[in-house]
C-alpha cells in the first residue's frame, strides 16, 4: 500500500514511513497543497493511493463514492507528528487487512 498524506498532516509522515509504505506521497510534495477534494481523490484514485488524513470529508466522499481510493481516517484530535507516526505503526497489520478487503472503503484509527 501507498499513502496520499493529507495537507492537515505533517509533511515528514510520508518520508517516515517509507519503509512500511514505500511509494507515499504527501500532497504538497505532488502540487496538490490547497487543491479541491475531489481534486486529490481523483490523484489518489488514478495512481493508486490509499488516502491517509484527518479530514471528515474524504470519510464522506468514501462513503458515497466507495474505493478506490480507500481513505484511512485518523480521529486523534491534536497529537505530533511522533504519535501519528506511531499510530500508524502500531496499525500496519490492519492496514495491510484493510488493503485486500475489497468491501470495505473506509479505515477509521482512534
């Protein structure tokens, strides 16, 4: 899996976690910074991203519009970069799950 990080994440997460998702982009480092939503689901989708932010709406979109792209939904209020990170890690088995599981859309980590 490849993560598309969202703008409303730090920009270091996908370079950080190259080693689990080798291929990860964060949005501004692709010109997407400040770009529409369906803008960037549509990046995601094309070029085979799953979506990684703290944004609602792209729950919303996932859920009206179903994969691709998955979109993986961090609820962790204000925390650092070091916990998102660690987060994501502690994860990595449900996100490789989540990857195969053609059903589902929609990641949520609290």
């Amino acid at each position: 899996m490849k993560l598309l990080v969202d703008e409303n994440l730090p920009l270091r997460l996908a370079s950080d976690l190259a080693d689990l998702f080798p291929e990860s982009a964060h949005v501004s480092s692709v010109g997407l910074g400040s770009t529409g939503d369906s803008v960037i689901w549509e990046h995601a989708k094309t070029r085979g991203f799953a979506f990684l932010t703290k944004d609602k709406d792209f729950a919303n979109l996932s859920i009206a519009r179903g994969a691709p792209p998955k979109v993986i939904l961090l609820q962790t209020g204000n925390c650092s970069a070091a916990q998102v990170i660690q987060m994501v890690r502690k994860n990595a088995v449900r996100f490789a799950d989540f990857e195969t599981d053609a059903q589902r859309s929609l990641l949520v980590l609290r």
